[in-house]
C-alpha cells in the first residue's frame, strides 16, 4: 500500500503503470554492483523511481578523476567512499526508500550475500572477471542481470534472463583486455538509463526486455542498434550439461 | 558481389562505421577478414594478432547472427550480407 505522501511523490509514473506497478516497484529489491559511472545514475533513477530497496557495492573512494562521470559524488566528497557517498545523495533524492551500502570488493566469497534476496543484479562494474562472478552468480540464483559497459562515446547493453537467454559469457566467451579507459560522462549516462530502464521494467513485469538482444550505443554517430544474441550449446557457465 | 560491414567501438576508427566490400562470389568469412585486415592496415593489430588471426575477445556476427571462430573458413557469405564487427567495451 502506498501512503499519500508516496501518491504525490510518484503522481506522474502512477498514470503511467497504477498503483499496483508502484507497490512492485516499492517492494522490490535491486542489486547495483559499483557506484561509479553506470552506478551512479542506475541508483539515481531507480531511487526517484521509488525501488523499494537499493543495495549497492563498491570497494572504491571518490578520486577527482572520477567527477566527469560518477553523478553522484561531488568535489567535497574526493577521498569519502563512493558507496558512503552515494547512500548520501541517494537518501537526500528519496527519503522513502531503503538503501544499503556495502563498500567492500565483490569476490567469490561474498558476492552470494551481497546479491542476498535481490530481485534484480544490475552490472555497473569497471571489469570484465567481476562482471563473469556477477553472471554465474545469477546462472545459479536465477536472478536475472542487466548488463551493461562503456568505453569513450561507445556502449552495450543486455538482459540476461537465467535459463531462458544468453548468458554474459555465451555473448562474450572471452574478456577484452584491461586498460584506462577513456570516457566521456554522457555515455555512461546513456546506457546507465537504458539499464535502469530495464530494471523499472523488469520489476513491473512488462515484456519486451533486451532479453537475448545486444544493445550498442554509438554516440559518435548517434546510433543504437541491437542484435540477436543466442544461447551457446558449449557455454562453460549455462550451457544444458552445466546449468539447465 | 558486396558485403556490408558495420564496425563499432574502437574498430569503428580503422575501418570506418559503415563501408561495403567487394569480394568474389562464393568467398568464405575468412576471405572477408583479410580484406578488412588489409583496409585496417597498420591499425589491424587491435582486430588481428600477429598471425593474422581474429583477436579472442573480438565479437563477429553475419546478419545479426553470431560467427563460430571454427566456421569462418566454411562459412559462405553472399552479395548483400552484411557483417558486423565490434569488441565488447568493458568500462562502467
């Protein structure tokens, strides 16, 4: 049940999805694992949005290389970190949600607690090996994952359904090499959206997802296409002798 | 005949967003990836290794669909095909 004050607070999405979507949306657990570039406008809008609870991860404190990009965190807040940062603003845009910070490097021996009862693992990471630990993670809870990644003015999206679409390492068997990236703070915000976007849509059940689609964002060009990505029979995380 | 090749992301710089190959009918996926390693020239290390070969990470896909690495000498492509090539980005 929402109380008068959430009804005012979400007037405008309530003509949108009623309030039957809000009461999903408000009893609904999200996973965002990193509180930078993608994490930090994923959090943002899925807080206004009313996401009931948001847990968020991230070992990181705020360098001021970071402010171009991570919306977030401020220039008082270099050397503070990100996730104590972000649970501020966080708080400050929606007092009405619950949100949980955990600052502490996502690994094997914690990333089972950390997804807890999530509805939801939203990949907001900077690395590809943490990115495959998020994804057997959700091949073995069944908690869907919404992918998402960024270099320069590129970007790429996807929903990983577990059991139903390709999983994370059917679509990229192999990791791309480590570097600096460069980046612009735009392009984060683009496909942070589009990630967010999935989780608001997810959440109240509507068809239709990137489930089994690849998103690429060009913003060079400004384009956006999307691909068929299918399951593949020799996955090492999802495939049919592995997981069903 | 002509293939269309869409590359993204870094591969976008050397070889341009959108460009159409001429290739003999009847040629293989391979025959096309020569042709793109000679068009990328001295910039084909971050698409191919020093042999020649499609760098791991690096994602091909004919009409929407995903290329095998083991099939890129069987597979035929014809005129209108088009290929798209990318490398996964990896930041957040």
């Amino acid at each position: 049940m929402l109380t008068e004050h959430e009804r005012e607070r979400y007037a405008r999405q309530l003509l949108l999805f009623g309030e039957e979507g809000q009461d999903r949306l408000k009893g609904a657990k999200v996973f965002i694992a990193g509180a930078g570039g993608l994490g930090c406008p994923i959090a943002l809008y899925l807080a206004v949005a009313g996401v009931g609870e948001i847990r968020i991860a991230d070992r990181d404190t705020v360098e001021r290389t970071n402010l171009n990009r991570q919306v977030l965190h401020r220039e008082n807040d270099v050397g503070e970190l990100k996730v104590r940062s972000a649970e501020a603003k966080l708080r400050e845009a929606n007092p009405d949600i619950h949100i949980k910070a955990f600052a502490t490097t996502i690994d094997e021996t914690n990333v089972r607690d950390l997804v807890g009862d999530a509805d939801l693992i939203v990949d907001a990471m900077d690395n590809f090996p943490t990115r495959y630990l998020l994804n057997r993670e959700a091949l073995r809870s069944g908690v869907p994952l919404i992918h998402g990644a960024i270099r320069g003015f590129d970007g790429q999206a996807t929903t990983i359904i577990p059991g139903r679409t390709a999983c994370l390492e059917c679509i990229f068997p192999e990791a791309p090499p480590a570097e600096v990236f460069p980046v612009v703070g735009t392009t984060p915000g683009v496909i942070g959206l589009i990630q967010a976007n999935e989780a608001i849509k997810y959440l109240l059940g509507k068809d239709d997802l990137l489930a089994g689609r690849l998103l690429l964002w060009d913003g060079l060009a400004t384009t956006l296409e999307t691909y068929t990505v299918e399951r593949r029979l020799d996955c090492p995380a999802c495939s049919p002798g592995v997981r069903p | 005949m002509k293939v269309r090749v869409r590359a993204f992301a870094r591969f976008r710089e050397v070889l341009g967003s959108d460009l159409s190959i001429d290739l003999p009918d009847g040629a293989v996926m391979a025959t096309a990836l020569s042709a793109l390693r000679e068009i990328a020239g001295d910039e084909s290390g971050i698409i191919f290794d020093e042999d020649g070969a499609l760098r791991a990470h690096v994602i091909l896909m004919r009409n929407g669909k995903r290329v095998k690495r083991s099939d890129l000498d069987t597979l035929v492509l014809a005129d209108g095909d088009e290929v798209a090539i990318f490398p996964p980005v990896a930041g957040g």
